[in-house]
C-alpha cells in the first residue's frame, strides 16, 4: 500500500495508518509493530477487549512481509472530545483507565491516552485504536500518564470548575490541554485537595521543572506495577464520582415551552407518519435536545444523530442512553451557528461536521423548534438556512413557528429599536427561500398554537 | 520499545509518577477502610451510578463470545 492512500488523521503512529480503501476504513500494520501485533492476537488479548465490547473489532485481511492489513469495524460516524457532553467525556476517560488497568494485567501497556482514540458508538464510548498497545516492561511508568491528564482529566476538571464549555479546548489543544495552563485556571481550592495537588499542580511544576535539562535521555525513574496500579485506579474512583451543577436552564425545556399537550402529541404522530412514509432508517435532528422527540418514533431507526447546543441536554440524553441501554441513539454537543471545523495538520486530521454528516447522508433531518433562534438569534438569513440543511439532508422535517408565537415574539423584543429590521420573519418568505433548496412535500399547521410542520425533499 | 518512536512523555511526568501514586494509595487505603466502616454500620449510600467499576469482568468476556458464535 502507498503513504498516498493514508489517510490523512493517521500519521502521530509509526506502528501503521489508516487508509481508505473504495470507501472502507482500513488499517495497514508496519513491520515495526509486527510482534506486538502477534502477541496480542495469539494471546487473545484482542479477542477479549473485543467481547467485553471496549475495542472496536477487526477482521484480518492481509499477511505479507511487508504488512499487515485489518479492517476494523466500520463506525459510521467519527464524534470527537470537543463535542462530547460531561458524562460521555467522563465515560471515554473510564474507558481508557479501565483499558490500561486490564492490559497491564495482561501484559501490555496503552502506549497513548489520547481522547482521540475514543469515539461514542452504538451507545457507548468505545477504544478505535488497534494498535495503541504495546509490552508492558517491568517497574516502568506509564508513559501515556501526562497524555492522559492533559487529555481527559485536565478538561474534565476545567469543565467541573470553570464551566461545561472549557470542554470545547480540545478543539483548539488537538494534542491536550497544556497542564500549566489547567493548574493556573483551577480554582485555590484544587491545591488543598492532595489527588488533585500531585495530579496536576505538582505535575505542572515537575514538567516546568524538567523542561529545559532534558536531554533526551529519559532512563531515571521506575514504577512498580503495583504503583501504577493505585495511580490508574485512584483516577477511576476519582473520575467516576465527579458530578457537575445543573442548572438546567434547558433541562426541562419540555415543561417550560408553549406547547399544550394535545399540540405536542399532534407534533410527534406527525413527525411519526412523514418518517414512515419516507421509510428513514437514520436521522439527525439539528436542536434536538435530551432526544424527546427522536424516540417517539414508532418507526424502527437505525440510528439517530441527536444534537444539541445545550450541555445538560446532551448529558440527560446520554444519561437515558446508559440508563435503557440503548444502541441506536448519539448524542452530541453541537452550535449550529459555528459547526465542528476542519482542524490538525494541514487542517486535515479531524473533519469538520459538514464533511462528516455530508458522507454520512441521513435519510431525514429533523430541525424543530430551531428556525426562530437560528434566524433571529444568529441573524442567519432563510436563504443560508435552507442553504445549509440542503447540503447534508435528503428529506428535511422543519417546524416554523409564525410571528405570534410567544418565542418568536420574546426574540424580537430583545432586538428593540432594531426590531423591524426583523419584518422579513414571516411564513412567505421562509416558504420562498426554502422552495430554492427543497421540495414541498407536505406542510401541516399545528392546532392550537402559531407553529407550522414541513416535510421536504431536496432538489 | 515501540513507543519511544511516538511521543516525549515528559520526564517530570515520568519522575512524578511515583509521589501520584503514593498519593493515590493512601487515599485508595483510606477510602477502603472508610467504605467498609461504613457497610459495618449499615450507612453506605446505594448507587445509582450508569459507570461500572473498572475490573473488566469474565462474565462480560464470556457471555460476549457466546452469543457470537451463534
């Protein structure tokens, strides 16, 4: 196999990369990694990580001098760190422990702890990275340790301490949050706190420390396993009891909003009919907060791309995920108004949302309850919205509440003065712009409250 | 020794390693002795944790690889 095929996010490794071929996701073994790989395989060390459902499975493809090639199962869409809620971030993190805890039992040892190598899937967090293992050598530390804490502890703390949204630095700190950085932002309290002091404070100071004398060398110092052992474990009991403070703003969206009850189960049967006539087996709803509406579908999904800009309602959706241990549903942190973007080497390692749910082709989009804020929160003219949804969505399920409506009314008087500047918000133009992308399919007007449903098919 | 091709671990994350961990063990002793003081005097708190703890089981091994044969 040419480096031409290699992807473009798998170069950090030199045990092997990641190509695509016609379409699949393969992996290609260097002969570097050749008796790491064997061991692991004859040991069923793979076998059992892959049971126990903690790494995503392989099938081996090729043997040849040269390399190896497997074909990993194939996830059908990529979500990273920076768009994870607090718990799943939380759960990747205990993954990853958990994984270290069971390989050095075995044997082997993770070589990196970067929260890249974990992906939500199938309803939870699960380990992609086949070959981040290597031989776990005697009284030596863990070398992934700063990797780990810079990774998935040092945002878990900012996110507890300074806000949910710290959790979005990954995607500025592609290779983890500075540890100097995550010390100087934590509150006094976190230097009292002796897990906390060692596991960051001190380590900020150690690795300031050791910075400048380096020379490469890095022979000195050596861990029983035993210590190690207390260090992963210290961090799971650590991790898995951190909590946050809800203040659910969104939380309960569904008590606060104007809808009567009659009007919401009129919304969720018509949603339910146009998504069986269409026969869509994956959706993504734009908004779709803790996945209400996502599972009143009757109809049997394959899976459901739930996002939301809203952190605690991502968390609760995650929560109820784990809770009724469903596989169909992901949820994920999303801004409509600043998508993932293009990020890394070349600005080609981690794809951007639009290039992801692009290849990703949902049979139906649902934006509900999303046009007024996109529109007179953001200022996003109808013809960028439509614009947008048409670049990703076969069939678009939109609702547009009218000018009445209390929501719509609450947004425009934050505008003031400037409120007429907003007189373009009507149904016609909204039909209008939207009939540029789309197809009329169906259009419903909702009983007893100021909102209309569309159903619409791309051009 | 694979891994020294990949990335620099940082040597004080290297050194430091030893303090974390015994850190981390007098609290995982503490916390032990505390969690069974507690069950002793009938005060432990249920859990309604969605997490499991980190020991991968057999169970979850085995029954796994059962169903995959079928």
């Amino acid at each position: 196999m040419t480096s031409s095929s290699r992807h473009s996010s798998s170069f950090r490794d030199p045990s092997g990369f990641i190509f695509v071929d016609q379409g699949i996701i393969k992996r290609s073994i260097s002969p570097l990694y050749f008796k790491q790989y064997n061991a692991l395989k004859t040991t069923d060390f793979y076998k059992k990580l892959q049971h126990a459902g903690l790494l995503i499975s392989h099938k081996e493809l090729s043997v040849s001098k040269e390399e190896i090639i497997i074909e990993p199962e194939q996830v059908s869409f990529i979500n990273y760190p920076y768009e994870w809620s607090f718990n799943q971030y939380k759960e990747a993190a205990l993954l990853t422990l958990k994984i270290q805890k069971f390989a050095l039992e075995n044997g082997f040892s993770l070589k990196d702890a970067s929260a890249f190598n974990v992906t939500f899937y199938k309803g939870k967090m699960i380990f992609i990275d086949t070959l981040s293992f290597d031989f776990y050598q005697d009284n030596s530390p863990w070398r992934a340790y700063k990797q780990f804490i810079s990774h998935f502890f040092g945002p878990l703390l900012l996110a507890k301490y300074n806000g949910l949204e710290s959790l979005k630095l990954m995607n500025s700190f592609i290779d983890g949050v500075p540890i100097k950085m995550v010390a100087s932002m934590l509150p006094f309290k976190t230097k009292l706190n002796p897990f906390l002091y060692s596991n960051i404070h001190l380590l900020a100071k150690f690795e300031d420390k050791h910075n400048e004398d380096y020379k490469g060398n890095s022979k000195a110092s050596s861990l029983s396993k035993k210590a190690q052992l207390n260090i992963i474990k210290g961090l799971y009991d650590f991790i898995k009891k951190m909590s946050i403070e809800r203040s659910s703003e969104w939380g309960n969206y569904y008590d606060k909003t104007n809808y009567a009850n009659d009007a919401f189960d009129q919304k969720a049967s018509i949603i339910d009919g146009w998504i069986n006539n269409l026969d869509a087996k994956t959706v993504i709803d734009v908004g779709g907060n803790d996945g209400t509406f996502v599972r009143k579908i009757k109809q049997e999904l394959k899976e459901a791309l739930v996002c939301d800009i809203d952190y605690n309602a991502v968390d609760a959706n995650h929560k109820y995920v784990k809770q009724h241990k469903e596989s169909y549903m992901l949820p994920f942190v999303f801004d409509v108004l600043n998508p993932s973007a293009n990020i890394g080497f070349n600005n080609k390692e981690r794809d951007s949302f639009l290039k992801r749910i692009e290849a990703y082709e949902p049979d139906v989009t649902m934006a509900l309850a999303v046009i007024h804020h996109m529109t007179l929160s953001g200022n996003i003219p109808f013809e960028m919205s439509a614009e947008f949804f048409s670049k990703f969505s076969k069939h678009l399920i939109i609702e547009f509440p009218k000018r009445n409506d209390s929501w719509v009314q609450r947004l425009l008087n934050t505008k003031g003065e400037f409120k007429a500047h907003f007189d373009f918000y009507n149904i016609n133009n909204f039909e209008s712009s939207y009939s540029n992308y789309f197809q009329l399919i169906e259009k419903v007007s909702i009983d007893n409250s100021e909102r209309v449903m569309y159903a619409y098919k791309a051009l | 020794m694979i891994h020294l091709l990949y990335f620099d671990p940082g040597l004080g994350a290297m050194i430091i390693q030893a303090i974390v961990a015994a850190v981390a063990g007098v609290l995982l002793f503490s916390k032990n002795l505390l969690y069974k003081i507690k069950l002793f005097l009938g005060i432990s708190k249920p859990n309604d944790d969605v997490f499991d703890d980190i020991d991968v089981k057999d169970s979850d091994i085995e029954s796994k690889s059962n169903s995959d044969k079928q």
